[in-house]
C-alpha cells in the first residue's frame, strides 16, 4: 500500500459529460502527478501540480484540467468526454524529487 | 519524437530462474529511471530506482543496471516466484524524478512465470 487513495474505482459516463476524479497523496507529499493508461499500454502524463499549481504538462487537450487543494489531495476533470478517453486514471504522489507513489487507478468507461 | 521503449512485449520464465527485462531509452537528459511492477487491476508498484550518476544498484532479489553509452537499462530478478508475474515498466525523468514534464513510460512488459 502506497497511502495514495483514489475515487471512484470505477465510473461509466456518456460521450460530451465531464467527469470528475479524486486522489488523496500521501501524506507529506506535496507533488501530484496525473496519468493517463489506455488499455495494454504504458501511463501517459497529464499534468503535474506542486504546491496548489500547474507547473507542468504533457500532451492532453485543455478539456483535461486539475485543482491541488491546500492538504495536497487532487482533482482530475475531464469535459466533453470522448470514446478515447476510456482509460485507467492513476494518481501519483511524490515528496518533490525522487520516487512517485500511484494509486490503485479510477477505471473510466466512456460509451 | 523522445520515447521509453521495451524490447519484447512477453516474456516467460521457469519459477527459480532468473529473468532480464530490458529497456530502451531515448532523451539523453534524463537522469533518474525507475521500474514499476504493475498487476492487473492495480496502480504501478515502485521496484526499484537509479540516478545517472550510477550504473548498477542492488534490491531484494532485483538489480538495475543501467548503460548510458548506449541508452539501455535491465532489470534482473533473481530467483523468480509465482508472485512476480506481471507486467513492468521502465520509466525515466529529468531532475533526479523532480522533473515537471512527468515520468515518460515505456509499454511494459508482461512477465509470465511457469510453474
């Protein structure tokens, strides 16, 4: 167990809906990290929040956004949901530098 | 564009025996790598790390060894266990893993353990 809790476990949306995914980092972790993990792949970076801030990015559209709140625990959102976004969602938890604890992973199931 | 890259996509190895995952990477900036085991259902479990400033770091029946004239990095377990079946991945970062542009993930590669 890592301490890094994700919610829901599983969710099923409609194309166009916005979703909205949880993760609590453990504790002392101030750096979240989102993944994306299609099916049979590797993860693939979201974005990262430090300190309640974006400060980095990887190839997602803006319709993919995030919040870090004060006690470090983290928002995924997604809007106009499309087939494609049908994937794992893993949250990492990190200290700054060094290892990143993930999740267990919100399965997403877009139809 | 700069990826993270397995060799084989399967692999199968008698329990006891030892195995050797292999990895391929492509952006020379990076300075920290990491392995992951990942079951199914669940999220990446950290194995083990290594920072570009070693070549060889020594776990509980893992080893990474890592080869940055030729951008190659191994994972060896030792001793394989019904338990170790799963699928691993490599993953790389800059900035000793405090890079903000996120771990880059290789596709992984499933571990089969025969009895």
């Amino acid at each position: 167990e890592t301490g890094v809790t994700q919610s829901p476990t599983h969710l099923i949306k409609t194309r166009g809906q916005q979703v909205t995914l949880r993760c609590s980092s453990q504790s002392g972790h101030n750096t979240v990290s989102w993944y994306q993990q299609a099916l049979g792949q590797g993860p693939q970076f979201i974005f990262q929040y430090y300190r309640e801030e974006e400060n980095g990015r990887g190839n997602f559209p803006p319709r993919f956004s995030g919040l870090q709140f004060p006690n470090y625990s983290s928002e995924l959102n997604v809007n106009a949901l499309e087939l494609d976004d049908s994937a794992l969602y893993l949250c990492a938890s990190s200290p700054g530098e060094g290892e990143q604890f993930f999740g267990p992973g919100t399965r997403l199931t877009v139809l | 564009g700069e990826s993270v890259g397995l060799h084989l996509p399967t692999l199968s190895v008698q329990e006891g025996d030892n195995s050797i995952i292999n990895c391929a990477y492509s952006n020379s900036a990076s300075d920290y790598f990491i392995w992951y085991k990942q079951e199914s259902g669940k999220g990446p479990q950290f194995i083990i790390d290594i920072r570009s400033n070693m070549d060889k770091r020594q776990g509980q029946r893992v080893t990474v060894l890592l080869n940055k004239t030729v951008k190659h990095l191994s994972l060896q377990i030792a001793a394989t266990q019904p338990g170790d079946s799963a699928v691993y991945f490599c993953a790389e970062n800059k900035d000793s893993g405090g890079g903000a542009d996120g771990l880059t993930f290789g596709k992984g590669t499933h571990l089969i353990i025969q009895p």
